[in-house]
C-alpha cells in the first residue's frame, strides 16, 4: 500500500506545472511585443495607423479581464494581423504573468 501511495505522490508531483516569470515574462515580452504594444502595454500609434489596426491596451480592464488561456492563446496562435510569438509555448505563460503586473 505504501509503494501504491509514493508512486501517486510522483504522478501528482510529475503533473505540476512551474510557475510563471514576470521577470522572464518581460524579457520576452521587450524582445516581441513591444514595438507595437509599446513598452507599458499602450499601443504604439504609427503601427496601429500603418497596419490599420485598433490595438487595445494591454492595461486596460477588458484585456485584463480576459483569462490566461485566452491571452496565451492570442499569444502562441497570434489573432488578425499580429503574428504569433515565435517560440511562445514557453514563454506565453511568462508573458501573461508580466501583463498580470500592470493589472490596476
């Protein structure tokens, strides 16, 4: 029975997932959104203008009301013209965090 309860504690322990980073989540973040989003989540305006987008900001409460797995999403897949983040099945849940941050 023991040995029973020690190999669940690892399959339990096993399905954790870790953290996210803000920290890191920023990193990410300067490298591939900034430029558009601006470097405090306000849309830059010549971009907006130029790509004839209304970019929303990342601060705002209807952003920040939408769940993590929407925002990963949008993230990871892209939506409209923005592009997806390459490589952002890692770091999509560490940019959220970093978007979490300027929540008001």
């Amino acid at each position: 029975m023991r040995t029973i309860m020690i190999i669940l504690g690892f399959a339990a322990a096993a399905n954790v997932l870790p953290a996210a980073d803000a920290t890191a989540g920023k990193a990410a973040y300067d490298k591939s959104c900034k430029s558009c989003h601006g470097p405090d989540g306000t849309p830059n305006p010549s971009i907006a203008k130029m790509m004839k987008v209304e970019m929303r900001d990342l601060k705002s409460a209807d952003v920040q009301a939408m769940s993590d797995d929407d925002l990963k999403k949008i993230i990871s897949d892209g939506k409209g013209k923005m592009k997806p983040v390459a490589g952002a099945a890692g770091s999509a849940a560490d940019i959220v965090a970093y978007l979490r941050s300027w929540k008001k």
